[in-house]
C-alpha cells in the first residue's frame, strides 16, 4: 500500500494540511507506517510539526509556508525512547552513542505518539532480528493502549471519557 494513497493517510490521522507535503517527501516504493503531531519545541512553546515513521526512515518537519523537512534511516540498533512529566511528552530518537533528536508534545497527542514509537520498534527488530516485533501477550485497547482482561473487551478508560464531561477547576480556585 502506497501512502500517498487517500486511504492510507485515513488509516495514520494524517493531517489535511500535511496531505500534500508528505506525498512530495515520500519516495515511491515507500509507505508511511505512523504519524504524530507535535506541537511544543524545544523551550515549550507552541509550534506545530509532523513526525512520521515510514518502512525506511523517520520524517519530521515543522509547520510553515516551506517546512524543512527532516530524515533519519531507521538502522538497526536506533531506539526511540517515551516518557511524560507534568503533561509534556517527550519522544527521543537514539542510536548506540548519541541523542539525534527529540520532540515534545501535549499529552493529547500521547496516543499517536505511542503508536509511532510502537511502528519505529517494530522495523527496528524487523532490521535487527530479520522477523516482526512479536505482539504483545497481554490485550490491549486499541485507542489508549490500556491492557485490557480479554481482547475485544470495551476500554474503561475510554469509555469513562465518553460518559464523563470534564472536571470543573473552581475547586483548585478554592485552594
């Protein structure tokens, strides 16, 4: 499946304003995996970006009239690390000696950013070991990645956010 196809930017979350770009950054033979959108820099402050996996590299490029887009080849060995801290994501690209790059992100796009970090393992040890990331053993939602008892059981969480409106902050004003 190509990924310039409308499907396959369906299936990744893609953007519409990113459709365009990332068909022209795309080589023929190549297939966007994951994307996620991020949307802090460096120093914290809003600014928006696009990070794809694909089958052979990483892509990132920051919103604007003419993104300058990014490149890494996935190698065997590269590891992308995820961590959160006080509602700041964090993904980090790594090889066997050195950082390459960091993103952050509001944790609304924690998810996404999962799902990529989970796309870039997964040709890593294809490139690694030869053979697919074996799936996980335990049962999974497929939207927040809360480990479920069965799989095919509805998500807690997920549905706890669809029946739950938002907490009020007047409480913290009362502190």
């Amino acid at each position: 499946m190509n990924s310039s196809s409308p499907s396959a930017h369906a299936q990744l979350n893609l953007p519409s304003r990113w459709t365009g770009q990332v068909a022209a950054q795309l080589s023929p033979l190549e297939n966007a995996l994951a994307c996620v959108e991020v949307d802090l820099n460096a120093d914290l402050h809003f600014v928006s970006g696009l990070l794809i996996v694909t089958d052979q590299r990483l892509l990132f490029a920051l919103d604007g009239p003419q993104p300058n887009w990014q490149s890494w080849p996935i190698q065997a060995g590269m590891r992308m690390r995820h961590t959160d801290h006080a509602g700041v994501g964090s993904l980090s690209l790594e090889d066997a000696t050195q950082l390459l790059a960091r993103w952050r992100f509001t944790l609304s796009h924690n998810v996404d950013a999962m799902r990529l970090q989970e796309a870039f393992e997964g040709r890593v040890e294809l490139l690694t070991h030869g053979r697919p990331l074996q799936a996980a053993s335990e049962a999974r939602c497929p939207q927040c990645k809360f480990i479920l008892e069965q799989a095919g059981d509805t998500c807690p969480v997920c549905e706890a956010k669809e029946h739950h409106a938002p907490l009020s902050t007047w409480g913290l004003f009362r502190l």
